[in-house]
C-alpha cells in the first residue's frame, strides 16, 4: 500500500497564498459592499453634484425618490443647496406612441448635442406595472451608445402612481441635474397620450414624436396634446418610409393650422426624421435654438418657468397632504375596517370618506 504524498514547502507557500489572495478579495468586497450600504453626508453629495460627479449626483436622485420617510429631510436639504447654484438649461420633453422610437431617437440626438459640446441628462421615465408595480427600467439598454457618452448622463426612473407619463420626483431631479453642470436635459415620458399634462409643466420645448403607416394619422391628433407641442417629428424618414413620413407630415401641417395662436407667440413646426441617417436631427435643434430665442425675447421663457414652479408648489401640497392623510395613525387603525364597511353596502364610499376626513381633521 503506497503512502500518501506529504505537501512539500511549495504546496503550501502556494496554498497560502490563495487563502491570502481569497481573504483580500472578501474583505474587498465588503468594503464596497459596506460603502454602498454608508449613507454618505448632505454635504459631501451636494459637494459631488456642483463638481459634476455624477456618482453622487445618482445618489442624491435617489434619496429623492425614495419613500422612506427619513430621506425626505436630507433630500430636500440637497434640493435647496441646489437650487442657488442651478445652471441656465434648455428643458425638452420628449413624447410619442409606444414603438415610434423615442428611446433610438434621444440617443442618436444626444449624440448629436455632445458632439456639439453639449452636456446632456436624459430623464428616462418607464410605466409601472399596475399589478406588480414593478419597471423594466429598460432604456441604459436601448441607450448603449449614449450610456457610454462622457458628456451624457442617463437615468431612468418609474413612473409608480404617478399620472401624467412622468415620475413623481422628476420636477426635483432636474434642479440637481442643472446643479451638476447639464446645459440640455431631456425629459422622456413613458407616451400614455392625453395624460402627459405634468411634463409640459416641467420643459420649455415640448416634442411629439409620431410615426406614419400606423393606421389613420388623424387618430393621432389629440387635442390636448397637439396644442402642448411646439414641434412634431415624423419619425423612421429612411428607406421605403420616407414617402410615407412626408405624406404625414403635410398632414400633421394643415392639422396644426387648426389650432389657436400659443401665448408664445410661436408657430409649431413639422418634420421629418431618421435616426439611423441622422437626417433631420441638426434642423430639430436649430429649430429649438429659435423657439428658445423667440421666447427669451418676448419675455415667455421667463413666465412660462415661473408658472411652473407655482403649479408644481400646489401639485406638491395636494401630494403632502394625501401622504399625511394615510400615514395618519387615526386613519390607518381605520380604513381596513371601512374598506370592509363599504365592501358590504353598510355605508356609502362618499359617507365613508367624509367621516376618515372628519376623524383626520379633529
């Protein structure tokens, strides 16, 4: 019977050595692990921000959408030190119908506006789902390019149960993006039609994108969202789309005709373009440089952006109040039982609420 091999020296030099290279790599990533985990300072974020670290500029977005009671404080600590160092910014809201390329067409723009020596923030907002309320957050995927851009930065949010196609903190995040240096930021919202009221509240420019061949163009002129739009793009104007894209486009033209004069004074525009040939891009943002200094002029830009900030004052009172309401301890020991109340025909849902806002009010 042959006796086992004995380790020589080196067997165990070598062994030790692993478990060295093993004990390093673990505490390694702990300590990433513990850094992650280190909430770090209001001031060491806002510091970041103001330097254009966008590192911290992620984080200090997200404390802002969390729903943690405790990040309320110390991000609204971060969006006042903000505030006084904001940045002139031309805001774009960018919109359309599921599949009319609003994700391939921001990156190949955003391309274009680097390349201009624009920095660029893109606010990409995808739809929660009602059942799961759960989001693909999809768009650094469909972005790859834009992603990797060093003048660029994309972030994509979920829209939970925010109506109106954007996400319930985006008004906030664009004052930390104006705070880390961006000149143009990009609003993409999820393209739920009428509703997407709240980004027109939040952009000066405001673009629908459309597609032809997808069914009757007419049924894509919504009141309310065609008298948003200071511009409507034709989208995927290359190859055998493109006589359609142009037929589209004089009919989106003679539709807009329709329409009342803006406050603005500005006549909207239509156009076409392609995102892969990049056709069209440079005149959109020529188009955009002129609506910026038509309203700059007429003193427009101005009031529209202070009309903002008292419709997102009162958007975000309403939004307080409703926190409070359910965070009430009165109305939590409350509400299972007069859900049930109600379930069972024993009170009406209109008595039932005016009785819990009876019981929060005393």
């Amino acid at each position: 019977m042959n006796n086992p091999k004995k380790p020589s020296s080196v067997d165990s030099a070598q062994k030790s050595k692993y478990t060295a290279m093993e004990n390093i790599s673990q505490a390694s990533a702990k300590n990433v692990q513990n850094f992650r985990k280190k909430q770090p300072s209001v001031a060491s974020l806002v510091q970041g921000i103001l330097s254009g670290n966008t590192s911290c500029l992620s984080r200090a977005i997200t404390l802002i959408e969390s729903t943690n009671p405790e990040h309320a404080h110390k991000a609204n600590e971060i969006i006042t030190s903000c505030l006084e160092n904001t940045k002139p910014t031309i805001r774009i809201g960018i919109t359309g119908i599921p599949g009319v390329g609003k994700s391939t067409f921001i990156e190949s723009f955003g391309n274009y506006l680097t390349r201009l020596g624009k920095k660029v923030a893109v606010l990409a907002i995808d739809p929660s789902s009602s059942l799961s309320g759960g989001s693909i957050l999809g768009d650094k995927t469909r972005m790859e390019e834009l992603v990797k851009n060093p003048n660029a930065y994309v972030r994509p949010s979920a829209t939970g149960n925010t109506l109106g196609g954007v996400a319930r903190k985006t008004r906030d995040t664009i004052v930390l993006c104006e705070a880390c240096g961006f000149d143009i930021l990009i609003i993409e919202t999820v393209g739920v039609g009428q509703n997407e009221i709240a980004v027109d509240r939040m952009v000066d420019f405001f673009l629908l994108l459309q597609i032809a061949g997808a069914g009757d163009a007419l049924q894509g002129i919504k009141r309310g969202i065609m008298e948003m739009a200071e511009a409507i793009l034709i989208t995927k104007a290359d190859g055998d789309g493109l006589a359609a894209a142009q037929l589209a486009k004089t009919t989106y033209c003679k539709a807009l005709g329709l329409f009342p004069a803006r406050k603005s004074g500005w006549i909207p525009i239509t156009a076409t373009c392609s995102a892969l040939t990049q056709d069209g891009i440079p005149e959109l943002w020529q188009t955009i440089c002129a609506y910026h200094i038509h309203t700059k002029q007429n003193g427009y830009f101005e009031t529209k952006r202070t009309e903002q900030k008292e419709y997102w004052l009162l958007e975000t009172i309403d939004e307080q109040l409703k926190s409070n309401f359910y965070n009430h301890p009165k109305i939590q020991s409350l509400l299972a039982a007069t859900k049930k109340a109600v379930q069972k025909e024993e009170i009406s849902p209109f008595a039932a609420a005016q009785m819990l806002l009876n019981k929060y009010l005393e």
